[in-house]
C-alpha cells in the first residue's frame, strides 16, 4: 500500500506523541470531557475482555454516529449467533448513551488516541475481525496500523463536507493512501460519494447506499414519564430547541419571548446537545428574567415554569413526543446542523437555520416535499414558530415529514450485505 511523504510524517510523530496527548486528555479530563475511571481506554488498555470468536469493531465519533448504527448491529447480531461488536466513541455522552442502548454481545470502550503505542496495545488486545468506521472519523494510525494486522476495513454512512473536501485535496495523496485501506466506502450521497473519489478514493470500491440515519428506529421513550409530563403541562403548548450550542440557547429564549405573545403559556423545552452545559444554561436564562427548572437538578414543570431546561442523556425520545415543533440545533451557529430523522419519526414538525452541511441531502428532502421549515436568519426564528405552532399546520408538518423519514428502509439491508460479504466464517486471529 502506497504511502504518501505527509501520511509517513504523521505516523512518524503519532509514535512520539503520547507524552503532549496525556497532558491534552488530563486537561479535558479537568474540564469534565473524559471519564477518569476509564482514563486507560484512551491508551489502548481494555477495561474488559475480548469475548472468544467473531469480534465485529465499529467506531464512531459521538452520539449522532452512534446512534445512526444500533439498528445496524442489532439486525447482524440477531443473524450471527456466534458473534460480538466492539462499539468505540471518543466522548463521554456518546459513553453514557451506548451503555444504555447496546444491545447484548455488544459493549462499549472509548476509542484510543491516535498514537502508535495506544493503537498497538488496542488491537494487541482486541484483535478485530472486521473494522467498520462510520461517517468521517478517520484517525491516520488507527487505520494504517488497522490495516497492517490483516483486518479488512470498511467505512459507512461515509460523508465529509463541501469545505473540508477542499482542505484535503491540498493533501490529495495523504487522503488516497488512507482511503485505499477500506476495502469499501459506502457515501450517504452521491455528491459525498464525488468528493470522495475527487480526494483518491477507488470507484471500484466506491458505492452510495444512502445514509443509515434516515433509517433509525424511533427514539425510545418512557411511557409513564411522558404521560406525567402531559399532566404537568395542562394542555399549555410546548415546543423544543433539540441539541442547541453554544451561542444558540439566547437566539431560542428571543424567539421563545416573541411566539408567548402570541401563544399564552408556550413552554419552552431546551436540551442542549451537551447536557453539562444546562446549569449555566439555566443560570443565565434566570438572569435574564425566565422562570426556569433544570432537569438534572430533579426539577419539574410547573405551572410557573417558561423554559424547561432538559440536561439529561437519553430522554430525547420523550421530548420529541411531548413537542409538537421542535427546533435543530447547530444550525443557527456554524456547527452544520444535526439529524432531522429523529424529530420526523415522532410526529414533531421541524424548524432549522442554514448552517446544516451535515446533513445537506436529508434537509433538502425535507424542503422539497414541504416537510420541514427553513429559518434563513436567526431573528426570524420567532417568526417562524409563531407560523408553524397552529395544530394544523404543525401536523401537516410532521405527516410529510414522517412520509420522507420512511422512504429508506433499503438502506440497512444494503449495508449490512457489505459488512456480511467481508465477515470471516470464523474468527482468523
């Protein structure tokens, strides 16, 4: 496998860097972005045993990716007996989540820093027999060293944006030599899947299938808890601002000020896209005159409250059921946006801003059959959830975009026909 001067340069570092790594991890670790319990997994030291037989690897960055493959590794565990995943996230959200939603014979571990000591103690230990990535997550020497232990590599639900395409063609033979070690690339879209070929990859081994998120099963939820919370409300109107970043919490508590004055007692439901943030959230919505209940403090609505500040893992299934609109965030803010396919499969109709390069396909799906509401400028927020709040309306809404959230049942099924063309008969190592 060819190697470009770029690529050998970067392994040549990664086997010297693990010293500057362990002083960036305890800096994070400071700021609550890693577990220190599990502090060794970054370093390639399993904190459980490798199950005998057939060990399926999946990596993906955080939630969102992880999420995208349950219905992915559920369907090949129920059809090989005999075999286990190995699911790796690199945040303590992504963590929390994956412990909760594994299934049985699949378990989690933080991903390994990119350094050739930690990557060479975690396939020392792990010895996987397929390695799957998922989306853009491509770590250099966890490919390269992936690659040299024999291990076919595939990447699915594969995307990279417009604007980092055009970075990395600036390092075409870097990326061509890290691309060539998948023995397939799956793209969500055809023009990810151009990109893909434009940065070196083969279009033998190039395919587009489609994207695994639009073919999620509904977010799961728990009955008595939204029925609790429909009592709490009382018949006031609700709506959600889903995975907000930073910046974004104040241009929702504007819009949510101007759409009260239309729709008396609307309730906001905030829940940030990282859930340690709600404290100061709240505080700073209690600052500017809101009456506010925090979640992780086992707050609940009331009939004073105006803003819901949901600061948990895992309830996003519940709040989508309980909104009636719900707002995406990331996409008032440069972030790119996030999955609309959650919102969709669960009757909520959806707004979103215009920064939404992560998810460009799915949106315009959206836009084209009237399912979804554009908000082209953040003070326009407001506006547009006053229009959207009616119940007919909403519902139109959420019908059309249910109609478009079901119309890639095919797309499992093709990827999981990939994983199954290159999963041993049997466990080789």
């Amino acid at each position: 496998m060819g190697q470009s001067l770029a690529l050998a340069l970067y392994l040549g570092l990664s086997d010297l860097a693990e010293g500057p790594v362990r002083r960036r991890l305890r800096r994070r670790q400071d700021a609550g972005k890693e577990d220190p319990a599990r502090s060794g997994e970054r370093f390639g030291h399993a904190s459980l045993p490798r199950p005998d037989g057939r060990l399926v690897w999946f990596h993906a960055a955080s939630v969102g990716e992880s999420l995208s493959l349950l219905g992915l590794i559920d369907t090949l565990l129920a059809e090989h007996l005999d075999l286990h995943v190995l699911m790796t996230t690199g945040t303590v959200t992504s963590a929390g989540l994956m412990g909760q939603r594994l299934p049985g014979r699949a378990f989690h571990q933080f991903a390994p820093v990119d350094t050739g000591p930690a990557i060479r103690r975690f396939l020392a230990h792990w010895r996987p027999d397929l390695a799957i990535w998922t989306e853009s997550e491509l770590w250099p020497r966890m490919i390269v060293s992936t690659h040299a232990t024999g291990c076919p590599l595939l990447l699915i639900n594969a995307r990279i944006s417009p604007a980092s395409a055009r970075r990395l063609r600036l390092l075409r033979g870097f990326t061509r030599s890290l691309l060539g070690r998948f023995e397939r690339v799956l793209a969500q879209d055809d023009a990810v899947a151009e990109r893909f070929h434009r940065l070196g990859a083969d279009p033998a081994r190039l395919e587009t299938t489609g994207s695994l998120k639009d073919t999620a099963e509904p977010l799961p939820h728990d009955p008595m808890a939204l029925s609790d919370l429909m009592k709490r409300l009382a018949g006031r109107s609700c709506w959600l601002a889903a995975s907000t970043h930073e910046g974004e919490e104040e241009l929702v508590a504007i819009a949510h000020r101007e759409a009260r004055r239309s729709v008396h007692g609307l309730v906001l439901i905030l829940a940030p896209r990282h859930p340690e943030r709600g404290p100061e959230i709240a505080r700073k919505l209690r600052a500017a005159g809101w009456r506010v209940s925090l979640r992780s403090a086992g707050e609940l609505i009331d009939r004073n409250t105006e803003i819901y500040v949901a600061d948990t893992l895992g309830e996003m299934g519940l709040w989508y059921r309980a909104a009636s609109v719900s707002f995406i965030g990331g996409s008032l803010v440069p972030i790119g946006g996030h999955n609309p396919f959650e919102p969709a499969l669960l009757g909520s109709a959806i707004l979103y801003g215009p920064h939404v390069a992560n998810f460009e396909t799915a949106y315009e799906r959206f836009r084209r059959a009237a399912a979804a509401v554009k908000v082209a400028k953040a003070e326009d927020l407001g506006q547009r959830l006053v229009e959207t709040l009616p119940p007919d309306r909403a519902a139109a809404l959420a019908t059309a975009a249910w109609t478009v959230s079901s119309e890639g049942a095919d797309v499992t099924r093709r990827v999981l026909d990939v994983i199954k063309a290159y999963l041993p008969a049997r466990a080789q190592r």
